[in-house]
C-alpha cells in the first residue's frame, strides 16, 4: 500500500511590505541555507507551491555543469577518497583574505572594465 505523505502546514503572517518568513520548519524541509532563493509556483486551484531555486550550471556554462557531474560521480564512486582540507591550507587561505571587504549584494563588475 502506498504511504500518504504528510501535509506540514504552519502559519506565517505578511508584513505591510507584502513579506513573509519562510518558517524553519520548511527552510529545513526545503534544505535552504542563507541567500538561496525559492521559486513560487502558483497553481489554478489557489495552491501555490514553494519550491527551492536549483542552480542550473549544465545550462548556463556547459564545461562547469559536465565537470560538477564529474565530480558528483566520482565522489559516489570513489568517497574513501575524500579528505578534509588540511589546516595549514585553511590557515593559509585566511590569511590571504584577511581585511578583505566583499558586498555579495553588490553587482559585478562588466568584462571589459
């Protein structure tokens, strides 16, 4: 016999701007983590459906997209390979970026400048 999935239903209040909290019951449930985005999906019955936004690396560069397959393969199929980054490595790495500000909000920059 199939097994019925459960319905997680939690209210959540829209703010005079029209904005909401995504409860952590769902971030959780959707795996979201900081700056990921969702995608609403508005059904014709009034459901609408919130799902979490899949980067899409094949579509956009497909040299990237092949080479994260290559990698997803190969850590199935080979995970005892797989090593923590040494500290040194991540010492070293902290050290480079010290002081430096980043503003992930900020737009990048064009190629020719």
């Amino acid at each position: 016999m199939a097994k019925t999935a459960e319905i997680l239903e939690i209210s959540a209040t829209i703010t005079e701007r029209g904005q909401t909290t995504v409860p952590s019951a769902i971030r959780r449930m959707l795996a979201l983590s900081k700056r990921d985005q969702v995608v609403f999906r508005g059904l014709a019955d009034g459901t609408v459906v919130i799902e979490k936004k899949q980067a899409r690396a094949s579509e956009d560069d497909p040299v990237i997209g092949k080479f994260l397959e290559f990698l997803t393969r190969d850590m199935k199929n080979h995970s005892a390979r797989i090593r923590p980054v040494p500290k040194a490595l991540v010492s070293r790495g902290k050290a480079l970026v010290k002081g430096v500000q980043v503003d992930l909000d900020a737009p990048l920059p064009d190629d020719d400048e």
